[in-house]
C-alpha cells in the first residue's frame, strides 16, 4: 500500500509488508513517546480530531500521538455539532471539516460511516471507530504489543499460539485482532467464552481457510494451559438487550494470579483492550495481576501512541524526516520505557 | 478604522476601505492556508475560542486559523460554564477570561452580549455569532468570496447583480451581506422568498437609500435568469414555533442542475452559507450541482478560514510580518487551490 | 519538598520555604504572562488537562499556563468518558492516561479521588480541585496576591489581619487559606458569617493552636474596621439541601463603596475567590466597587495563571530554564500588569 495521503480505514487494507512498515516506523518514534527527544517535523500541521462519539482515551491518545510529532490539534468531543440535525449530509461535513486540517481521525457511532466521510474529504482521514464495524488502530497496537512482547523473548508473530477469552461476540478487537493474524504462518489460536458469545463463525472459517488452527473451548482453566498470549476481554454489556442479560455472563472466565499460577506457562502475556471491569461481578482481570511483569495491558495503551504516531508519520509522509527536525528535552522526565510501566 | 487591538463586533464598523483591508491581507495568507508555506509570527499567542453555543465548523474555523498564525487555542464549546448559572455577571466573566488569552473569539445565543462581553474584555474580541444579531466574519467571508469569483471572470463588486433566495426573513447571512452591499456602487438585487420570508422591510428600505435596485419575487426560475450570483438558504427550522410551519415553506425555490442549465447564465454563481439541507423535503441545492463548477459553497468554506486569519493578523499587528516567521512544509500536502475544491 | 516529579495534591504538602520557593518563580513568570517575552521551554511537552467536572474558568487557567511554557495541552471538559461507567477503576485510568502526556492536572467531583488517581499516575498530577476536599493552586493564587498587595504597602504576611465574610461553613477556598495562614507569624482572622454558617471548629482550633488571634462576628461593618483584607465569598447555593435554605442567608454581609468609604481602612484590599453572585438578591460584593482601586479580584485571577505557570515550572524542573528559551513577543499586546487591572 502507498501511505502517502491514504485514508486508513480498515484492518483489510493493510498486507503484511504493510503492517512490516507500520511497525518499523512505530519503533523509530519510541525516543519521541519516552521524551528523549523532542521533533517538530509536523510544525504547522493541524489535526481535525473529529469525536462524533464520546471516547476521552482513543481521542487523547490521538491527539497526544500528534503533538509528539510537533502538529497542532483541533477537536470535537461529542455530538454538538447541529448541522447534521439540519439535514447536512456527511459529504457536504467531510468537505467543510477537510478544509480546515492536514489530516482528519474520525469516530462515529454508525458503521460505515467514516469511509462514507473519507471519500469526499480533501485530506486523509484515519478511522478511529465506526461503530461495531472497524477500529484499525486497536488492532494494529495489539498485534504491534504481541509481536514487541514475543521478541522479548527471542519470538517471532509467526508460530504465534493465543487464547481470546470472553464475548468474542460482540468484541470488535478480537474480530480485528483476527484478521490480522490471518496475514501470519502456523498461527493457533483458542477461542473462549460462553456458548451464546462464540466468535462469528464467518470469521471462525476465514481463519480456518487461511490455516490457522482454531480451537473452539467453552471453560479457561486447561485452554490456557500452553498459549504466548491470553488476551481477555470485557463483556459488552452496552451490546447486550438489557444488564440482566449481560449480567448471565458477567465473572465468568476470570483470570486472577492464583490461575496464572497454576494454569498458565511462566511467560504468558496478558492482554485486554481495556476498559477492564474492575467490579466484582464482572473482574475478568484481577487486580492481583498488577504486579505480574507479564501483564502487558498498559504496555498495550502505551504503544497506541507510537502506532498512531507511525499512521501519522506514514499518511503525511515524515517518516524518515522524523529526526531532521528533533531537539533534546529540557524538562524533567518521570516516564519509564513501556516494557517496564 | 484603525484594527489594531479593536474588537470585531459587528458589520457596521466596517468602511469599505476597511473591507479592502480586510481582503488584501486574507490574500496574503492563501500560502499559509494552503500550506505552502508555515508561519509562526504569532508563536506564543493564545486565543480564547469561547463559544457558549455549539457550532464545530465555526469554532474549529477561528481555530485553525489562528494556529496557522503559529497560536494556540484554549476554548470552550458549550455551556459547561456553571459561573453564569452561580450569578455571575458577564461584565465579570469577560474580565475573568481575558487574563487567559491575547484575543478572544465568542459566541453566544443571545444578542448584544459579545458587545457586552467586549466592552468589559482586556483583549480583543471577535463576535463568532451573538444569536440573530450578528456575525460578521460570514458576511465578510461571503463577500471575499464573491470578490473572488467574479474576479476570476474580470469583474468587480461594482454593478454586481445577486439573487437571494429562501428564507429572507430569518437568515442572519443575507441580512448582513445585505448590508456590506451597501459600501459598493451599482447593485441589483433580487429578493426571492416566499410572501411570509420576506427581508425585513427596513434592510430593503436602507438598501434602496443607498441606490440599490431592489427586486421582490416569489418565484424563481424567471427571477435568476440574469444575475451574477445565486445565494441560496436554508429554511431556519429552529427559527420557526413549529416543524409543521417549517414544513410549509421548505423544498421552495429548489435549484438543481437542470433549472441552472435551462435559465442561468451560463457563469452564475452559486453560494450558500451551509449547512444545506439535503433532506429529500428541503434540498434546496441538489446534489447534481456538485460537478458544476460555478458551485462556490465549499470555497465559501474555505475562505472563512483565510477572512479570519486575515482579522486576527490585523487586531493583533501582525499582517506585515508574517512572512517573516515563516518556514517551509515539510509533509506531504493533498490540499489545492479553494478555487479547485 | 522537592518539588521536581512531585504530585501537589495539598495544602498540607508545603511548608513556609515551599510557598516561598513558588511566589518566587511565580514573580518570574511575570514577563511572560505579561507577553513581554514568549518561552518555548516546554516545546513538546503535553499537559493532560482532565477536568471530569465542568469548570471553564480553572481549566483555561492551568491550559493557558502551559501554553505560556510552550508547552500542548490535551484535555478533556466533563464526564463524556464512559470507561468509568464500563467498570474500570481510577487506578487503571491513572495509568491510561498517564501515557499521552507529561504531566495531568485532574479535577474529579468526589473528594480524595485526585489522590489515588495520582498513586497510579507514571506522571506528575495538579489537583485541580476534587470535591469539597481540596483546591490548593487557588489557596496559593490567594496568598499570593495578598502578598504580592500588602507588599505593595511595604508590608509581609507576618503580622497580616484578615477578615473572611460570607459562608464560611462551606467555602473551601476559605478553609484551604485558612491552613496556609498557619504557616506565617502575628496572623489576626476574624469570621463574619451568619451563625448557622461559621468556619469549621476544627479548623478555627488549629488556627487558635498555631497562635492565629482569631475573633468570630456574626456582623459586617464594626468587623472590617481595621483589616488589611476583606475576604468575601459566596453563598454556596449548590451544598444547600433547598434553593430555599440558601435563600435565609444570601444578601446578609453585602459590602458596596458606602460601607466600605465608612468603615474601612482607606487602603483595605478586597478579595473574592470568584465567580461572585451579581444578581439583586445576593451581590455580596457590589459592582460599585470595580472602581476602587483596591478591589483585587481580578489581580487574584491573573495571579492565578503565574501561580500554575510555577508549579509546571517547579514539578516538571525548568523553573530555572524559562529564560533560556524565550524570544520576543511581535504582535500587539494590550495587556496590563495585572496591578493594574
């Protein structure tokens, strides 16, 4: 794929020489996120953070990811916005909103809806969240958190055996995740959660096509016995008909020390998408995890920064200018480096 | 007028030496829009993008082009504020956020109170829109727009001949472009509106003073068959005490390609202040008219961020030196000219 | 204390050398929220501005400080975040959003939350207010404007005579100087609330105990009469069970240029925290005193910016770099010192 002024849409647009070039990029802006350098290679250069559903942590980490790189960012944070209440259709607010930033990232509640806006935008736009259809970003920093985290270990993607645990149904990361594991060799993977919460089984066969070995399981303890990779979700109550219906499922499926202990190889990693439900009918990741070294969820937030520093740095084609335009940090620095937050 | 350090409140301040100025410096910052070039003259500025009312194109407008002045922007896009609601007078809240920023840009629902906020502010204030009362910076963009289009033909403002079409009576832009009219010689106008929606009387009455031809018409085919410019409104639902009275007036005086092909000249020029309605009942300009390129609204768009830029570089001093500041771009640029939006 | 990396999360951190280490720096930022000279000494740094309770006027402050550093401000304006309502603890936020910025200030509507959240944050965290519990940049930007207004006389803290008006009972910024007050020499307090609203025992306990001479009054006039500063606040309406409560005690203890002609000390600084309640039944500062030169409430704001602009300086430890990195200012600034506001 040529990045250059491409909109980023959907995990389907990128090959694995694509996703090869995201990460390379990703690793080169580390000095940047950990504020051992400072660049202003995008000086000038405007964000239109568009928000048109409320997300406080994927807007920030946009917006922050875009000040690293030295840009300015303007930005709506919900549905204020009356013009598409007055009967303004999404193509005449893309070509308006366009003419007023480099580089547009867009969340909307309705599926599709970022493409629609993106194909009569003047500038690039990167979805950041359309509904229960595609939040590319997410993908890309989870697969971008195995593959750092298994070459720690002297680990490639490839080989890769992970457990997906929880509503497999309605959680659009694990959906993404997979498809993108599609694009890697001898690649395992079990799938856990309730029997209602099963992942699609139209993604359940492209994996099987592609080769992947799917094991479907409806109990955690021995499935996890011998994965790299247990990554746990929350149940979505917000997707369910009512919170009784949600809370059928909810506390099932939770993993704690005692079960990593017990269960699981010294090394696995932990991942979840985050929010995790910290209330204690649902808990799916104890809290008594938070000193386990392998527990790379916020090691996964951290790296949402450099994946969408990458995206920018791709799309408006600086990559390799990155550097020409750095100076040192002058203030005091308490950040640690993600492998050891 | 002398613009250094002066609040931009209303249209009436404005001479038409005034105006000039206003356009000669907007021309002056197409590069920096067009991110030809980067300027930092006001790095270190910050303006307060206060907007008691939502509007996102507005708001992200004024701050835009004021980071493309090389500023940063603190704003507020709602009435979070509960210091009105705790007593506080607006004389008080002016003095209060005017420590915060070198300029500020207000909007709010009720008219009179930017003025009011203004005379109690110790920096400059730019009216973004006080309820029906005023907002200068569209008419100014509409009017730099038109400049702009009929020079491309060889034409002046002098002897222009413009059709304003919908609803006359609760539009605030053709009420305040209908005053900037004033200032130049030789104008004909045609009003066309439904009998209800009529201008109000005294617009039509101190433009014909001022020796404007001014024609009434309830129709429109016949009544833009000579004009240079067709400006076209929405029906101002929210302005109406019920949608069911709306409804009797919106999908009136609908322009699309075929109507512009059978009676216009073949160069007319069609504005609109946006948002359209592109409901199937209102749809006052058809989507079909998107390819033509005598379609100006989305150049209209673009100019409001060149006409602000232009007001902050005059209220703040700085028109003359910004190209002193400036810099190369160094990413990749997908925007073109507004006049090939 | 040792500020640099330091959470300010109270009152109760500093002693006498600390508040005297902050108005020092604070003095030094003068210049540049003056806009006689810009610095860019945090260029590239980001301030994650998270007010999840509204306040337009404290969150602009603490952006506009940073901006006046150099540095981006990312933040968000209320509660739209719904991780929270997902299930996920303050910790796991703290360590989210700790990843996209360099330093947080956070305001959270329940007391103490700003605490844990900052046990969690890898960054340094301003409380920016959590609750009832506690504000202290405010108590700071209070005393340091009495400061700054007796030494303007030829005076200093020690030996300072201050009376505090109004509804003692629940005004935090009361109790909050209150403490600070402690830690300076021949202090004379004197309360003037009605009855049902004193100033907690505790805290008048542990001013007798620290040796404040302090005397309570349940009238205005004779009470003011040879203070060095009057302190009034507001009925706080919204920690009323009733409108109607508040209703008993608002309007008691207005203080206007008549009362203040004749009975105060010709030279008695006024004080409010803001925002004061101008409407005819409460105005318990009345408009006739924005003449009187020694109404310092809007010196207290503005001196609220250099005191946010120190403690930035202080925590993230450039205090001493600031000058380093500036440059003049080229646009038009009509700002005032704020002893002149």
């Amino acid at each position: 794929m040529n990045f250059t002024g491409a909109h980023i849409l959907s995990i389907n647009q990128f090959q694995r020489e694509d996703v090869d070039r995201v990460f390379a990029v990703a690793d080169k802006m580390e000095p940047y996120a950990l504020r051992k350098r400072v660049t202003r290679v995008l000086e000038g250069a405007i964000l239109g953070n568009m928000f048109f559903e409320a997300s406080t942590r994927t807007r920030v980490s946009f917006g922050s990811a875009f000040n690293l790189l030295g840009g300015e960012v303007r930005e709506t944070a919900g549905f204020e916005n009356s013009a598409l209440v007055k009967g303004e259709s999404l193509q005449d607010t893309a070509r308006v909103l366009s003419g007023f930033s480099d580089v547009i990232c867009m969340r909307h509640p309705e599926a599709g809806s970022v493409a629609d806006f993106a194909a009569a935008s003047r500038v690039p736009v990167l979805n950041g969240g359309d509904g229960a259809n595609e939040h590319p970003t997410q993908a890309l920093l989870d697969l971008y958190t195995i593959r750092k985290e298994m070459s720690d270990k002297g680990r490639d993607i490839d080989g890769l055996s992970v457990a997906m645990i929880g509503d497999l149904r309605h959680g659009r990361t694990v959906h993404s995740l997979s498809k993108l594991l599609l694009l890697y060799n001898d690649i395992r993977v079990v799938l856990i959660s309730p029997k209602e919460l099963t992942l699609p089984d139209s993604i359940v066969e492209s994996m099987r096509a592609a080769g992947v070995d799917v094991t479907v399981s409806h109990e955690l303890t021995q499935s996890i016995a011998d994965v790299d990779i247990a990554y746990s979700t929350r149940i979505q109550e917000e997707r369910f008909s009512s919170k009784q219906e949600a809370d059928l499922y909810r506390g099932k499926f939770r993993l704690n020390q005692a079960i990593y202990t017990q269960y699981c190889q010294p090394n696995t990693v932990i991942m979840h998408p985050l929010p995790r439900d910290s209330r204690k009918d649902a808990n799916e990741l104890d809290s008594d995890l938070d000193d386990n070294p392998n527990l790379a969820i916020f090691r996964q937030t951290d790296n949402g920064v450099l994946v969408r520093m990458a995206l920018f740095a791709l799309v408006l084609d600086v990559a390799d200018k990155v550097d020409d335009f750095s100076h040192d940090v002058h203030w005091y620095n308490s950040r640690q480096s993600p492998s050891n937050s």
